[in-house]
C-alpha cells in the first residue's frame, strides 16, 4: 500500500487527465493514433496458445472445464502497460499502452484498459485480456453456455525460443509497476489458477472446442488482431454415475499457423519452466 500512494502522489495529475480523456477519448485513440512498426514503434503481436491441460472439476450442483493457457507476444515491440491509480478512493485505475522504439524509447501512449484488483490472486489485473468459450461441432459453432471474458496480471513466464531463466524477465510484478509481456515471449495461467474456466454444466455428449481468443476486443494495439485465437478439440461423454467426462483430441488450431521459430510455444511444445 506503501508503493501505491507513491504512485498517486508522482501522477495525480496524469490520472485526473487520462480519467477525464478515458470517458470521451479512447475509441478516437485507438483508431487514430495507432503506430506502426515504419513511425519507429515497435508493435506487439497478441497470439493464444493453445489451451492445455483440460479436465473437468464437479461439484453436486455444476461442470466446470478448466484448463491451463497462454498469450504469446510474437511481436517486434512489447506489449507494455502502465498503471494510473487515481486520486482519491474511487474512480478507475487507468491502464496505458505503451509503444517503444529500438532503443526502448517510449513513441506513443494510448489508454486502453482498466486495472482491476483480483480478490482471488490477491494483485492486479488488467481488464478485457482475453476470453474463453466452449463451441459445439466447430470453433465458430454454437457457443455453449457463457462465454468467459477475463482479467490478467500479464507478465513474462517463459521465453518461447530458449525457454529462458528468471533474470531475463521485463515484466513481472502484478502490484503497482508496469505489466506487459516483451517480444519472444509467453505469459502462462496454470489450470489450477481461479478464473481460469468456463462453466460446462448441463453439456450434451458431442465435440466440442475450447477456444482462447486473446485481446478479444482488439482494444490493445498490436500488429494483426485477426490471428488471436487458439483452440483445443475434445470429445465429450456422459459417464455411468452421470458425471461428465473428456478426452483432448487434438490442438487443432496449430493445423492453421505457419511454420515460425514461435510455432512450437504456440502449439503447446514450450511451456513454463517456472510457476
Ligand atoms: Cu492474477
């Protein structure tokens, strides 16, 4: 709590502003001041993993499928954001994208989310980082139950050429500092983590596919919004005590992308060497 008045105090007057300019400014924003890699910004480039480790976990009265995921940064650019807490008790604690050059110089800024305060993990979150949805027959099929739109603490869990150690880490602190995940890398949320899961209570025997679209409402500025999905195929059946059972059957999104170094950590090959 120490560190966050801190903050207040140093950007009080940034918050007020971007509190003020969230409210009428942020769709001109988006569309107007996107950079791109030829104005020296380096862009990220959001990609999900596909989604892993899936089981289902009952209680007496529900179906839950959950499963473990990742959002790649396959990007020239960081995906950097920066936290602004605001004045006082209330308002919202703004998040700000920021764009980086080769050297690391900040180009452009672009308030493009919320932080949001996680009671479950206990740090900070940013608002609308992803989504996930369970669809019958194909990816694009019905969607079955709600779809699953979630908060993140973004931060670099693993390298995705080299899986490399801690001391390479940008982005790691989900209290008061910067969040983001830099080039090359992957942030991993494990299966046992709360809010990872969608909600399957009442599914009928068929196929079905979980997909992880990740900057579902391309409100983070990255080079391709179009190539953000990932999916997993599983096989559902209905077990003698009336319990839902399913088996993975293939990660079927990895059939799509073409071959780069990030192929393997896209496809599930390069997972976290660390929790
Ligand atoms: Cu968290």
């Amino acid at each position: 709590m120490t560190y966050r008045k801190n903050i207040v105090r140093k950007t009080s007057l940034i918050a007020v502003l971007f509190a003020i300019g969230l409210m009428i400014a942020v769709p001109v924003a988006v569309s107007a001041a996107k950079p791109s890699n030829n104005n020296d910004g380096l862009l990220p480039e959001l990609q999900a993993v596909v989604p892993d480790s899936l089981q289902v976990v009952h209680t007496q009265q529900s179906d839950t499928l959950r499963f473990t995921n990742g959002i790649a940064n396959t990007g020239l650019g960081h995906w950097q954001m920066e936290p602004t807490f605001p004045d006082g008790p209330d308002g919202n604690v703004v998040a700000t994208q920021q764009i980086l050059d080769a050297d690391g110089n900040i180009v452009s800024e672009v308030v493009v989310s919320t932080y949001e305060w996680h009671e479950d993990h206990n740090h900070w979150h940013i608002a609308d980082v992803t989504e996930f949805s369970v669809h019958s027959g194909s990816p694009d099929g019905p969607l079955v139950g709600d779809s699953n739109k979630v908060t993140f603490c973004v931060e670099d869990v693993y390298a995705m050429v080299g899986n490399s150690n801690t001391a390479d880490r940008i982005f790691w602190d989900c209290t008061v500092s910067l969040q983001g995940v830099q080039a090359g890398w992957a942030d991993q949320y494990h299966q046992s983590t709360p809010g990872n899961q969608v909600d399957i209570t009442g599914i009928a025997e068929g196929t079905y596919y979980l997909v992880h679209n990740a900057n579902p409402d391309g409100i983070f500025i990255e080079e391709d919004t179009t190539n953000n999905k990932a999916w997993t195929e599983f096989i559902v059946t209905h077990k003698n005590n009336g319990q839902v059972g399913i088996t993975e059957t293939g990660n079927t999104s990895c059939d799509d992308l073409p071959d780069s170094i990030y192929k393997p950590a896209l496809c599930g090959e390069v997972t976290a060497n660390r929790g």
